[in-house]
C-alpha cells in the first residue's frame, strides 16, 4: 500500500543537514531544516509551503537565500517557523539585499514567519510589495507543543539545547487515503485533479451525505460530470488507514532533559531521523560540541520505540567509516 509522505534527506550524511517531505500527487512539501539544496530542482522547492528551521547556524538555514530566490516574482505564500531570535536571522538576510526594483514584480510573495518560544508563537509578515518590512507581530498560544495545524496534519515540536534553542520536530499526519485503481476502473472514473478535492474533503470531515462532483476535463473544459454522496464514493475508491508519525532531530547534546524530550517527542514515530554526529569512543567531544554520539541516537530510537532509523549529520572526522557510525548505531537501537 502506498503511503502519501515520503520523506528523505537532502543531502548525503555528511553534508547540511535536512529532510524533504513530499506530498505524494500533490504540489505540496514540507521542509525540516534549509541548509544547502542544490540537489533540490526547482520544482522540488516551488511545492514547499512551510519550512521548519532548528536554529540557525549556517548549515541548517543557507539555502533560505535560494529558496527565496526561486520563490520571488510568484504570488505565493511561504510559511517558516524558527526558535527564539528567528526573526532577526531573517530580517538579517531580507536587509542584506537591495529592493528598489521590487514594484516591478507582477506577483506579489508573502513569507509568513513565525518564532516559536516555550509556551507561544509570534509571527510576522513580510510582503514582496513592501520590500519585506513587516506588519505587526501577532501571538498564539501553543497547546500540546502544536506549532502548526491542518485537517490533515499537524507538527508538534520541542526546545532542546545546543548551546542555543534547537527545535525537535514532528510531523503527524491525522490518516492516509489510498485510492483503489480497481474501484476507479470499475466506475469509469478517470484520475484528475478532482481526486485532491476529494481527498481534501475527506480530511475535513466533510458530511458523508453531501453531494460530490467528479468531473472530467480536456483541454481546459469540463466533458463529463458525475453526481456522488461524498460517503458512498468514499467507501467504494477509498482505503482509510493510520497516517505516518515522521520526526527530526539534530544538534542537541546527549543530556537526560534532551534525551527524554526526544523520546517524548519521537515516541511511536513511524520514521526518525537523527543526527550521529560522533561514535561513542568520543563522548567526551560529542558532550563539548553539544552533539549525539550514534549510541546516543540508536538508544532513544529504541526507548522511543520508532519503527524505523535514519542517521545523518556525521563529523567530517569519520569521512570513509559511515557504515561504523550505522553499526554502532544500529547495535543501541536493537539493544
């Protein structure tokens, strides 16, 4: 069975840190951490419409200027969260450009940032048509550790220490919708953009008594449109199943505060990714720097009960032994 999110990292161990989630026949993604993307196309970052930063050092937030880059001259609407003093890193990158020709544009960006603290989130908003000065910051409370929220989704996130605050995320998709090819064939329906609608309704909870039209196009006109209870349809094409728990961590120090945040966070994940930033016979620098040693990593993956492990954010110091930092790794989590 198909699932709707496939997260992956962007790039190999031992480079910027930071997972790419994409939503699976849809234009959407999601991103955890903005370092370096080059290995990200175009169309990768055009489907991107939030982006969760832990902190910002330069190699989880660098390729905020790309992004911004591509995402100028489209009307569009970009959401970042980041720790305590985000938006100054932000502002510090929006002021170090010059913005005169800026009302030249078309299409006017939006980039909605919020800056997550213990107990609330404050967010600004900056227009392209403004040369990106802000408005006024808005507050919210947040519940659960909740920072964002939607029918289908939510990311849950935690401060953790690395020196500085370091945001451990979350994304918890409510459930899945697969749709079952056979069923469409039966019904003569064709896939198309109306399967998005449908889903979307179905993540809303919509009334299962309600009408649904499927139509059918081509070349822009509509040829065919079919009358559906929104209920019925959903029980003959659709196939409900539990969503997927995907959490990240990286650059935190291996203390029991952290440790037990981790594993509160991560707890039942369906995939973790985890920085293993040194092997365990070098605790003592793993501790200095305010990193995890791959033990560490493989021992919350375990406690926290995750179904699956993926390790990244390796020290240039062991270039050539990654498959020593996964055994050792692997070792803790299977205990």
């Amino acid at each position: 069975m198909k699932t709707s999110l496939h997260p992956r990292l962007i790039n190999e161990p031992f480079s910027d840190p930071g997972i790419y989630i994409p939503f699976l026949y849809e234009k959407r993604a999601i991103m955890f951490d903005l370092g370096e993307i080059n290995l990200l196309t175009p169309k990768d970052l055009l489907k991107v419409t939030h982006v969760f930063v832990t902190h910002a050092h330069m190699d989880h937030f660098i390729g905020f200027d790309r992004l911004l880059r591509i995402f100028l001259g489209r009307e569009k609407e970009l959401h970042l969260f980041g720790p305590p003093g985000f938006f100054d890193h932000v502002e510090g990158k929006l002021g170090g450009y010059t913005w005169n020709l800026i009302h030249e544009y078309e299409y006017n960006l939006a980039l909605k940032v919020s800056e997550v603290h213990s107990d609330e989130i404050f967010t600004r908003t900056y227009l392209c048509k403004d040369a990106f000065n802000h408005g006024e910051t808005e507050k919210s409370d947040i519940v659960s550790g909740i920072l964002y929220e939607n029918p289908r989704f939510r990311i849950r996130g935690a401060l953790l220490d690395h020196r500085i605050p370091c945001l451990g995320l979350s994304l918890e998709e409510n459930f899945s919708i697969n749709i079952i090819s056979e069923e469409l064939e039966k019904l003569s329906l064709g896939a198309g953009p109306w399967l998005t609608e449908f889903k979307r309704e179905i993540y809303a909870k919509s009334p299962e008594d309600m009408d649904f039209f499927v139509t059918r196009t081509e070349k822009g006109e509509t040829f065919e449109e079919r009358k559906f209870r929104l209920g019925e349809l959903t029980d003959k094409i659709a196939r409900i199943t539990p969503g997927q728990k995907i959490t990240y961590i990286t650059d935190v120090i291996g203390s029991s505060e952290n440790q037990q945040k981790i594993i509160n966070l991560s707890r039942d994940s369906d995939h973790l990714f985890i920085e293993a930033a040194f092997m365990d016979q070098d605790a003592l620098t793993a501790r200095e720097k305010y990193h995890l040693t791959a033990a560490e990593a493989g021992r919350i993956a375990r406690e926290a009960e995750v179904k699956k492990l993926t390790l990244f954010h390796f020290s240039p110091r062991y270039t050539n032994m990654e498959k020593e930092l996964i055994n050792e790794a692997m070792e803790s989590f299977r205990g």
